[in-house]
C-alpha cells in the first residue's frame, strides 16, 4: 500500500543581484533573531531560573522590530524570523531529550546561511517560485521535476561556502512499496571497497577526496600566502570551498546511486552498527573513513528502506564479524587489519570482507528471528585479549 512522505528536492538557483542582496540580508536577520532569543534564554534561566516560552520569545521579536537599532528587521520577509525561533525550541527540545548538545550562537562565518518560507510566505504558480518581498521569481534549474500535483508546504533557501545557491522545496509525495523478492544480504562497509556483499559483489570506493588530495593542498597553500581580509584571499577561499563542495558533491552522488541500487534489489539489508566518532580516532585511518561516509550511506540505506517497503537490520558493534568463520563458526583469537585472506582450521579460506558480510547476514536473520526482539548478543573472548576488545572496535 502507498504511503505518504515529506519528501525535499533540493535545486540549484542563479538570482539577480537585488535577490542576492534581499537574500543575504534576510540570512543575517535570522542568525541575528535566533542568537537574540538564545541570549534571552540564558539570561532568563541564568537570573530567574526559569525558561522562556515561544510566544514570549515571539513578543520580543514584534518589540525588536520597533527599535530604532533593529527596526531592519521589517524589512525582510516576517516567517523566515519566526521559523528561527521555532527552530532555536526544537534544538532546545533535542537538548533536553539528550538528542543533541545546548543550543550554540551561529557564527557568520561558519554557520550555514539559511532561511526557511513556509506556505504563506512564498507563491507556487505554473512551476515558479516566487519569495515574499521579491517582484520575480527565482531562476531555478530544474534538474528533475516535482511529482505531479505537488504543493510545497516549505521553502528553504541556502547558500554554501562556495557561493552557490540552492532552494530546498518540501512536498509531500505517495510512494508505493517495491515488489518483495525474498532476498537477503549482509552489508560490510571498509576502505578498499565501500561495501562488501555476502553475495561477494564488492562497490569499489571511488575515494573522491584522495583523487582531489593534490588539487586541494595546492589550493590550500595558495589560501595560507594571502593575506587576512584581503580581496585576493577571498578569492582563494572560495576556490578552496569549491574543490570541497566538488568532493562532497560527487561523494554524495555515488552514494545514492550505491544505496538505491542496493535497496531497489534486496528485501532484507543487514548491515553492522559501526561507532564512526570512535574509528575517527584513529589517525591512519581518520581521513579514509571521513571519505567513505559510512554514517552518510546508512541514513540513506535506512530512509529508504522505510519508503520502498524494504527490511533493515543492524548488528551489534561489537559482534566479530571478520574474526569468526562463516563455515564452522570459530573465533580467531587475533586477526590483523593488514590480512585480507585467511584459513581456518576447518580449511575454509576467507577474504576477509566477504567473510565479514557473511557473518553479519547469519546474525541479522537470526536477532530477527529472536522471539523476545532481543538484539544479538556478541561472542566476547573470555581472556584479558577480550577485554581489549571491549574497549575498542574489533579489528575488521
């Protein structure tokens, strides 16, 4: 049965230079809004202990607008202002949820320019979009259409660190459920390859940022010489923020096509709960993990999953997925990252990864077999070696 998502497509737009101008005024009125509520907040809490509601954060912006100082602030768009207040109570709400860290100031030069419409504050005509306070409509290149009949209920518009623009339209859309195919397979993500499959298919991990390495450190060196403030390191700093949004976008890219790919073909997707803040730790490995954005290729694998009908399923951290042998099930007391290939006592020889996936599949299957939901439980060594392990993740 279809279902019923909020859906964004996001695309890239060139707007003349007066809708530039009205645009970067309105992202410093919301960071200027949302940094003066967060204020209001710790001043309150810090003097009165008490915290300050929305509708009083909301009179307080109506006030600001009729001072001298900040009467700029009706010259832009009103519900951009009013959404950074809703969302300074949604982080708010994470905090206190312990989803996420205290609300921070958002700084001007690292804080993502950003301002968000909603329905009332933008028009939807014969495939134009047209902003509040503006005359014309955005130059918008639609890369791929919106689904048919789609009504946008919010409109954020963005700029990145490399001057490009982009508008984030979110619809709501009926999705049907792929076809169920009974198939099933474990997904062990590494550096050489990006996935590996218990089918022993393996995605080759493009390592875009490795391919770009010498690009960007010439850039970079070329940013180090200019001096702070001056034109020509503006320059340089936008040539070094577009080798990066290159990166990111190409990455990104070969991530869906993977991700889609692997959804549209399989019902059940078993894949291994990997602590990626840990393994970044680790400063060998630091940069090559960052580049294959494994947490990145999870969301995708798990909201799409939730639109197509598909199964997702994910093993303990801890579970030995490269040590333990898929065809007799024993524990190797140590294995090496340098050993990609290895022979068991039994006389099965492994490739490491497609062992690894393998394993991760038979322990997916059996935790959803599991009549009490329990997850499944790791095979932990009972000597000192194992309480090593407990401490860090397994080698893979």
């Amino acid at each position: 049965m279809a279902q019923i998502v909020k859906r964004s497509y996001k695309y890239r737009f060139y707007p003349t230079h007066e809708q530039a101008d009205k645009l970067a005024r309105t992202f410093g009125c919301v960071r200027l809004v949302y940094n003066k509520a967060l204020e209001q907040h710790i001043r309150a809490y810090g003097t009165e202990g008490r915290r300050v509601s929305y509708m009083e954060s909301s009179s307080a912006l109506t006030a600001w607008k009729k001072t001298p100082e900040l009467g700029f602030l009706s010259e832009v768009s009103s519900m951009p202002l009013q959404q950074a207040l809703r969302h300074l109570y949604a982080a708010f709400g994470n905090f206190f949820a312990k989803r996420a860290n205290y609300p921070a100031f958002k700084s001007r030069k690292r804080s993502r320019a950003s301002a968000e419409y909603t329905r009332s504050s933008f028009r939807w005509r014969n495939g134009q979009l047209t902003l509040a306070k503006m005359d014309t409509p955005l130059d918008v290149v639609w890369s791929r259409p919106l689904p048919d009949g789609a009504r946008p209920s919010t409109v954020t518009v963005s700029r990145d660190s490399a001057g490009r623009w982009f508008v984030s339209i979110l619809v709501e859309e009926r999705i049907r459920p792929l076809a169920p195919n009974g198939d099933a397979v474990g997904v062990d993500a590494g550096i050489s390859a990006l996935v590996t499959l218990s089918t022993g298919k393996k995605v080759t991990n493009p390592r875009h940022e490795r391919a770009d390495r010498r690009r960007l450190a010439r850039a970079q060196q070329a940013l180090a010489r200019k001096a702070k403030g001056s034109a020509n390191h503006a320059k340089a700093r936008l040539k070094v923020a577009r080798i990066h949004a290159r990166i990111a976008d190409r990455r990104r890219d070969h991530l869906h096509k993977s991700t889609t790919r692997l959804v549209r073909e399989t019902q059940t997707v078993v894949i291994e709960d990997l602590t990626v803040r840990n393994l970044m730790k680790n400063r060998r490995l630091a940069r090559a993990i960052s580049d294959a954005s494994w947490r990145e290729m999870r969301a995708m694998l798990e909201y799409k999953a939730a639109w197509y009908g598909r199964e997702l399923l994910v093993v303990d951290r801890w579970f030995p997925s490269s040590k333990l042998c898929s065809a007799c099930g024993t524990l190797q007391r140590s294995l090496p990252l340098h050993v990609r290939k290895w022979r068991c006592a039994c006389g099965a020889v492994h490739d490491r990864d497609v062992n690894a996936a393998e394993n991760i599949l038979a322990a997916g299957l059996a935790e959803r077999r599991n009549a009490c939901g329990a997850g499944v439980r790791p095979q932990r060594e009972s000597s000192r070696a194992g309480d090593r392990q407990r401490s860090r993740k397994p080698s893979r």
